[in-house]
C-alpha cells in the first residue's frame, strides 16, 4: 500500500497546510511522486507560488530535473507535475528521510487511517512536535 504526506510552512518554519494522502496499491515511487503532485495542489489551493520542496527520494529529485527517465506507469502524474510547476517559482531539493519527518508522519497516519485529509489548522500533535524539532535544528532519530 502506498501513502504520502506533506507540510507547508513559511519561511520562519511555521505550518501553513498539511495533508496525508492514501494512494491504495502501489510502489514507493508512486507515493513520493503523487506527495508532490499533492503537495503542489494544496500549494496552488492557498495561492503559494514561490516554493522550496524538498523530497527524500532522490529519484523523485531526479525526475524533476530531468536526470533520468521516469517510467511509463507515473508518466499520467508527472505530466500534472509539469503543468503546476509552469506557474509556480520551483526548487525541488533531495534530502535524508531524517530531515524530512514531519512529513513522513502524516505518510504513516494515511497509511494506518487509509484516508485522505488536508489541514490548515488544527495540526496533529505529532506535527507539530516534529515541526518544532525542525525549526529548533534538533534532528529526530528514528528508531525502527
């Protein structure tokens, strides 16, 4: 099963959206590409267009800036992708999975709930704790 999640938030590190995202059936590559799509949506949605995304999948990185071929069976997202980023001032970074865990927990949170949910207020706790973590640089090590 597949999931994704993802946080805005403002220069300073505060949240602006979240959302978590249930994909049903499918491969990690899948949910790293839809997170973004998603993530751009809610972008869009709040009329933010000047954005830095930083992702954990290298290859999702690497897609965006042309560097490999993206398989045929993702090609129907990534052509949604290229359109929202036409009018959007993009910077899609990788980063290590430690430094991206608030949006990985909301991830595991679509999993578990196999739901969808976009927030723009009322954040769940766990969020905002990670959130607060990240702003403060201390790093979250997970365990397991």
């Amino acid at each position: 099963m597949a999931a994704g999640g993802g946080v805005v938030r403002e220069s300073r590190g505060q949240i602006v959206a979240a959302f978590r995202s249930f994909y049903g059936s499918g491969t990690n590559n899948l949910a790293e590409s839809r997170a973004l799509l998603d993530g751009l949506l809610v972008c869009r949605q709040i009329g933010v267009t000047k954005i830095v995304v930083r992702v954990d999948s290298k290859l999702v990185a690497s897609w965006f800036h042309y560097k490999c071929e993206i398989p045929w069976s993702l090609l129907q997202w990534w052509h949604k992708i290229r359109e929202l980023a036409r009018d959007m001032d993009l910077t899609v970074a990788h980063v290590y999975r430690e430094l991206n865990a608030p949006a990985d927990s909301l991830a595991v949170i679509g999993l578990s709930t196999s739901s969808d949910h976009t927030f723009f207020s009322n954040f769940p706790s766990c969020l905002i704790g990670l959130t607060r973590l990240d702003r403060m640089r201390v790093p979250y090590i997970r365990n397991g």
